[in-house]
C-alpha cells in the first residue's frame, strides 16, 4: 500500500465528492501548474473511507482508488466518478 498523504481534501459522500471534482476542474483550468500536481482526496461516507489520487494532468482526468479496509470502490464513488467524466468530457468509460 502507499502512503498515505498528508495533504489530502476530503469529501463527505457523493454530493462532497462531485464538489472536490468540480473545485479540482475549475483550478486545473486556470492554473498549469496545479494541473501538473497530484491530488488526493479522503472520500467518507458512514464508515467507508477511501483514498482517491486524481491524475489533473491528464484529459480526460485519471483516477486511482485506495480503500482503507481494501474493499472495491463503491456504487455511488463510480456513478459520481462516471457522471463527472461524462458532463466534463464526454467519457462513458
């Protein structure tokens, strides 16, 4: 497993999730150089806690996800990831 980051963002839920991604895009788009940085976010919701690294250098956007009991990623992390990439760039995959 990698280390964990310390400089993380966190995001409650989906609802959370889809707002990080927004703020992420947004900066990515006005600043080159906090596009070329890796980005990480603590996704929470009950008692699932994952870790997801945002690759912003890239488009569309590349993410990898790290649960923190080891578990796959969740129904509501891959419909909010999917709706993102798809309003964003078209993506379906």
């Amino acid at each position: 497993m990698e280390e964990i980051p310390n400089d993380y963002i966190i995001a409650e839920g989906p609802a959370g999730l889809r707002q990080v991604l927004e703020d992420l895009y947004a900066k990515t788009t006005s600043d080159p150089v906090f596009a070329t940085e890796e980005h990480f976010v603590l996704y929470q919701l009950g008692n699932q806690k994952s870790l997801i690294k945002v690759d912003t250098g890239k488009t569309p956007f590349d993410f990898w996800h790290y649960d923190l009991l080891g578990r796959p990623a969740t129904a509501p992390v891959k419909e909010t990831l999917k709706q993102f990439m798809f309003e964003k760039w078209g993506v379906t995959e």
